[in-house]
C-alpha cells in the first residue's frame, strides 16, 4: 500500500497490564534509531474513551489480580474471530468520531497497534476515512494469543514465537502477512551500567546476593508469598520486590519488608535498572516481564502463569533455554539457589541469551 519510507508513524497501545505499553516504546525507539520519522504514542483508552468499554483497564486490572478465573472465562467466551469482529465493529461505530480525529490530527503513513483489537479497529477507520495507511499489528502474546490479536487486513502482523503464528493461522490468518521477529525490547535493559554499578548507584550492597521479584506491571501473581519465601531462603541476599500499580500489594509488602537488605516499589520506570542491578528474577510470565530480564542477561526464573493469554509461557523459555519454569515455590526457590550456586563459581555476568536489537521491527514498520 505505501511504497515510499514512513515518516510519520503512530502507535497505539492500551493499558491493560504494561506490557502493550512497553512494546510500544520499544517500537517507537526502535524506529528513532533507524530514521528521521515523527512518531505518536498514544493509550487508546485514555485518548478515544469509547463509551460502555472506555473503562476495560480498570476491569482488566481487577479481573488479573482478584478474579482470574472469571478472566479466563471471558478469553474462552471470545475467543473467536467473528466475535471480535463484531466487538471491533462495535467499538468502531461507539468511538468513531474520536478515532477520526486522532487520524485526521496526525494522517499516519504507518499505524502500528500493539495490543488486541486495536489493528482491527484501525483497518475499520482506514476503509471509512479511504486513507492509504499501513497498519503494523505487533502481537507479544508467546503461546496463547487471544482471537482479538487476529487482523487479516493489516499490512504485517509481527508475532514473537512460532506458536503465536500457528494459532494466528488457525484462526485465518495468511502466511505471508506474518514474520516471527524478536520482541521488541527498550534498549536500557542491555546496554548501561554493569551490575556492580547499578547497585551502587540504587543504594545496595554491591556484594550480596540479589533477587529482583515482580508481578508485572499490576502486580498480579503470588508476589507476596514468593517474598516471604525468599526470605526466609535467602536471608542475606537483598530482595527488590515489585507490586507495580496493585495500590493493596505494595502496603503489604511495605508492612512486613523493612529491613536494610529490602527495597518496595510500587510502578516504577526504574525497571531496567532493578534488573540490571540483581542476580536473578523471580516474575510472572508476561512476555515483556519475561525479554526484558532476558535482554539485561539475567537468569529469569517463571512463577505463575496469569490468565490463559500467559498459558505456556513458562515451558517456552525453558525449552528455549532462556529460562526456567517453577510450578510452586518449593520449585521456585531450588532454582534460585541452584542458581545462585552457579555464581558463586563463575562470578560472572550473564550475556543476554538472545540479541534484543529490535531493528528489524523498524525495517517493517518504515517500509
């Protein structure tokens, strides 16, 4: 459809969890090294807030950290093409003078969309408008991808693992609009300071023995009980537990982790640095969660598998060498003492056991 280089690209991600957010900026990064393009972010949410559904974040929020059996239930009822399809139509009609002007403001030559349903939405909006953007569908679901991931009009759908493109085919999607790439990864997670460095410069004790312990950007997991877990494993390594935006997690931890070898964050932007600065993560198995501890060549061990769009996740990595896979926390904590042996041997930094150079994600979003 545009046979020219993009010079104006808009990307589109919601707030459901932070890793559409992450993937986005990765993106948009990704493209500032390669060229001149002016780029736009935007949370379609915030920016277009459809009426009905404008507050799905939040349901998404409380659905992954308080009823995740009633979230898996929702995915199995729509997990097909021609319900989305009509949920996207919806949305469309519901939001259409919003996203009009969104795409009127900016007129894109690329849209990319890194979270579901959006590329859907925006193939709408291009039909209507008669536009001649591209549309970019970049889908970091590993193993499961939900049928909203799935946009046949769109120009390229970049998927992160050989198993997302076999469910996307399932779901009739072309071969030839798929390419498998790496997930893109911001570049602060593997490349700065070592990790010595970084504890310093966090305030930690460059010696000891570190764990860095998430639950995603909502804090979603067993993070608490892993915490107490850990501790009482390990009780000279420093702990840096993060609940992300799960406001009753973080009092908690805050309540019963306040020693000198503890550090509590809530949401942070200081992600890269926490996990440049440990030996070892503990996280959910959110796919950005899991690449961005990879890409800071880190050991990353997976504890809790959140809703069915994370199904998987943990045998992948495993299987793919670049982590390890703890079905309970007995399995959790042998591996981070396993791990930690492994160390002490060495004494060495890990290399990131993949190249996390997202350019080729440029080369399809530019054209």
């Amino acid at each position: 459809m545009m046979a020219f280089p993009a010079e104006r690209v808009l990307l589109l991600h919601t707030a459901t969890g932070n890793g559409h957010r992450s993937v986005a900026q990765a993106v948009r990064e990704s493209i500032a090294r390669a060229s001149n393009a002016k780029c736009w972010e935007l949370e379609v949410f915030a920016e277009v807030r459809p009426p009905l559904i404008g507050r799905w974040p939040s349901v998404y929020s409380w659905l992954s950290t308080r009823s995740v059996w009633l979230y898996n239930l929702t995915f199995r009822v729509t997990d097909s093409y021609w319900i989305n399809a009509a949920m996207c139509d919806a949305i469309y009609r519901l939001a259409k003078p919003s996203i009009r002007a969104i795409l009127l403001d900016t007129d894109p030559d690329v849209v990319v969309a890194t979270a579901p349903f959006v590329a859907q939405v925006a193939v709408r909006a291009r039909s209507d408008l008669q536009a001649k953007f591209r549309i970019v569908n970049v889908v970091s679901d590993l193993v499961t991808p939900h049928a909203s991931w799935v946009c046949r009009e769109a120009d390229v759908t970049a998927v992160c693992s050989p198993f997302a493109k076999i469910q996307l085919l399932k779901l009739g999607m072309r071969d030839e609009n798929i390419h498998e790439i790496i997930l893109p990864v911001q570049s602060d997670f593997y490349e700065g300071s070592t990790r010595k460095d970084q504890r310093r410069e966090l305030g930690l004790d460059a010696a000891r023995f570190t764990i860095t312990l998430s639950g995603g950007g909502l804090g979603s997991g067993p993070v608490l009980s892993c915490a107490k877990a850990l501790n009482r494993a390990f009780p000279e390594a420093q702990l840096l537990i993060v609940a992300g935006h799960n406001r009753r997690l973080y009092e908690l931890l805050r309540s019963r982790f306040r020693g000198d070898r503890h550090k509590v964050y809530s949401f942070t932007a200081q992600m890269p640095a926490l996990l440049r600065a440990c030996d070892v993560v503990v996280s959910k198995a959110g796919p950005s969660s899991i690449m961005e501890a990879c890409a800071a060549g880190r050991p990353v061990v997976v504890i809790g598998e959140i809703g069915i769009q994370e199904k998987g996740n943990g045998n992948l990595i495993q299987r793919l060498g670049i982590g390890y896979n703890a079905e309970n926390i007995s399995e959790m904590i042998a591996v981070v003492r396993s791990l930690e042996h492994q160390l002490e041997v060495t004494g060495e930094e890990r290399q990131p056991p993949y190249n996390a150079d997202s350019r080729e994600i440029a080369r399809l979003v530019l054209g």
